[in-house]
C-alpha cells in the first residue's frame, strides 16, 4: 500500500465519520426534543445534551473554517517565498507541512467528544432510576 492510498483512507475514514456524526447532532436535537415536559421544560441532562450538541456544531463549523484559514495562509507565505526567489509560484509542487493539520484535528476530535457526551447525557438522563420513579 502506497502513502498516498493510506492518506486517501485516512481521509474517507474521518470525511465519512463527520457525515455520520453531523447527522446524529440533528437527532441528537430531536431526541432531547421528545424528552421536554408539557410545559415545554427540560430536564438538567436534557439542557446539557443540547449545550454539548451545539458545541459539537461549532467545533464543526470551526474545524473547516480553521482548516481553511491555516492552509490559505500557509500557501500565501509558500507563493510569496517562490514568486522572490523563481519570480513564479509555478516551479513545483508543495509539500504542505504536518503541523498544518493539528488544529483542525484537534477540533475533529473535540467535536466528536462533545457529541459522545451529548449522547452520554441522553443516555444518562433515559436510565436514570430517579427519573422512572417520577
């Protein structure tokens, strides 16, 4: 197996996975949405599940948005370094740097936690004995 196919692997693998979980932040909404009382309140938990769900959709939106942002930048300084010493940006390819990936990794996995603890609170608050008792 060749790195690139491994990358292209790494990349369907976390592209399928924000899919996924992009899609249970919408359930998610609509699951802590059942659970409201009559009066329209929800219960602790339930709050707390919304809260992480709308974490999980900002860390979301920020991943790519700082995705974007690191590697404009990046490829800017890259063509301002080629345009002096070549006078063209066009002498060959790019070797984008790794770091450039981290922070919107970081994000990538801090919005998959907020969502497992978004769930984690509906779980929570569905088997809660004191719950059942009411």
């Amino acid at each position: 197996m060749t790195n690139k196919e491994i990358w292209e692997g790494v990349i369907e693998y976390t592209s399928i996975l924000s899919d996924n979980l992009r899609k249970l932040g919408f359930a998610a909404v609509a699951i802590c949405w059942v659970f409201r009382s009559p009066e329209f309140l929800f219960s602790q938990e339930i709050i707390m599940s919304f809260v992480f769900t709308a974490v999980y959709f900002i860390f979301d939106i920020l991943q790519y948005y700082v995705a974007a942002i690191v590697r404009r930048a990046w490829v800017y300084s890259e063509e301002g370094k080629r345009r002096k010493k070549n006078d063209t940006i066009y002498t060959d390819d790019y070797v984008m740097e790794q770091r450039l990936d981290v922070p919107a990794f970081v994000l990538w996995n801090l919005k998959t936690i907020s969502l497992l603890v978004a769930y984690g609170f509906i779980i929570f608050y569905v088997f809660n004995i004191q719950h059942f008792a009411k």
